[in-house]
C-alpha cells in the first residue's frame, strides 16, 4: 500500500482530490443550472470554482446537457 501524497500543491488539488475521492461538494441541480444560465454572478462563485478551477467532471458533463437542450 502507497503512502497516500496528502503535499497538496494547491487548494484545487484539495477540491479535485474530494471529488475524486468522497464524490463531495457538487452544487445543487439547481445552482449549477443557474450558473450556467448567468456564469459571471457573484454568487455562483463557488461553483465556477468548482467547475473551472477544480474541473469536476460531473458538473462538466452537466453542462454539456444543458447545452444540448438549450441549442438556439
Ligand atoms: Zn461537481
């Protein structure tokens, strides 16, 4: 058994390492489509994180359904 690397270079290696791990900290179906509607509000700027910084790739496959539903 490895010795588990907890030298986290960054607070998104923190936030990536829970998502893979626990599957924690994704937003609500509800604020994530918000966001998506209004990427830029202030208060969605834990979920940008989340999604940008972090690149959760549940919340960015989320998005790609929005994105087919949403097709102008
Ligand atoms: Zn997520």
């Amino acid at each position: 058994m490895s010795e588990p690397d907890l030298q986290f270079r960054s607070f998104a290696d923190v936030v990536r390492w829970v998502i893979e791990e626990l599957g924690a900290m994704c937003p609500s179906p509800e604020r994530l489509a918000g966001y998506w509607e209004n990427p830029g509000a202030v208060e969605y700027r834990d979920i940008r994180y989340h999604v940008e910084e972090a690149g959760c790739p549940i919340c960015r496959a989320e998005r790609h359904a929005v994105d087919a539903g949403h097709r102008q």
